[in-house]
C-alpha cells in the first residue's frame, strides 16, 4: 500500500536556506549568545551549552538538502571560532586568570564538550535523517 501525503511539507523538508547564509546565521547567533552569557554571568555557562544545542539543531533544520556538508562541519569550528575570539578578548570567561591563549581555547573547549558533542550529534542526526526523507521521494 502506497501512501502518498499532500499538503505542506514537513518539519524535515522545510529547510531551503543556502548554506553559507545559515553558517552566517549560525556564528552570529552563537557570537551573541555568547556576548549575552559572558555578560550576565561574567563566564561560558550551561546557558551557552545549552543554547549551542538547540542553534546546531536549528541550522540543520533551516538548511536546503544541497549544502548539507556545510551544516555538517559547522559546529565544531563555530565552537572553536568562539573560543579562540573570547580567548583574545575575554580570557577569563573560559579559562584561569594565568592561562594563555592557546591553554584558553583547550579550556574552553574542554569543558564544554559535551555541549559540543551534543550539538554536533544533533546536527549530524537530523541532517542525516532528512537526507533519509528526501532520498525516499
């Protein structure tokens, strides 16, 4: 029995954004939530974690099926782009008073790791699932 759905596609077929304005997108948002974290709390706290989660599952959902690769890469080196600004500007949001630029990056992306894996695992979930979606039609 083949069932065919009409109407307005879903959740998973609406992304139609190119890619490189969604990266855009997505350093932008995530340079704001981390001014605005750094800001109130004076560090990179669970707010950015969790917040980096939710910004890597937006931009899968909000980027068209033909730049896939490039929402793919994107957020461990947004991640990382962050961190490197914040370790020239803000040393002491990610990392210990003494610690250099280099050490405040590793810091940074230490401990939160686990936001990026999430975030990462979403992101490659989601697009990998769309892909499945669009590939059966």
């Amino acid at each position: 029995m083949n069932v065919q759905v009409t109407g307005a596609p879903s959740l998973w077929e609406q992304g139609r954004e190119p890619g490189h304005e969604v990266a855009v997108l997505g350093v932008a948002i995530a340079l704001s939530v981390t001014a605005l974290d750094v800001l109130l709390s004076g560090r990179v706290s669970i707010f950015f974690d969790l917040c980096f989660i939710a910004l890597c599952l937006f931009l899968a959902l909000r980027v068209r099926p033909h730049d896939f690769f490039t929402v793919g890469v994107l957020p461990p080196l947004m991640m990382l782009g962050v961190f490197v600004l914040l370790a020239f500007t803000e040393r002491t949001s990610i990392a210990a008073v003494g610690d250099g630029p280099t050490q405040a990056v590793i810091s940074g992306l230490a401990r939160h790791s686990a936001a990026l894996a999430a975030g990462y695992a979403v992101c490659l979930g989601v697009l990998a699932y769309r892909h499945r979606l669009l590939t059966r039609h």
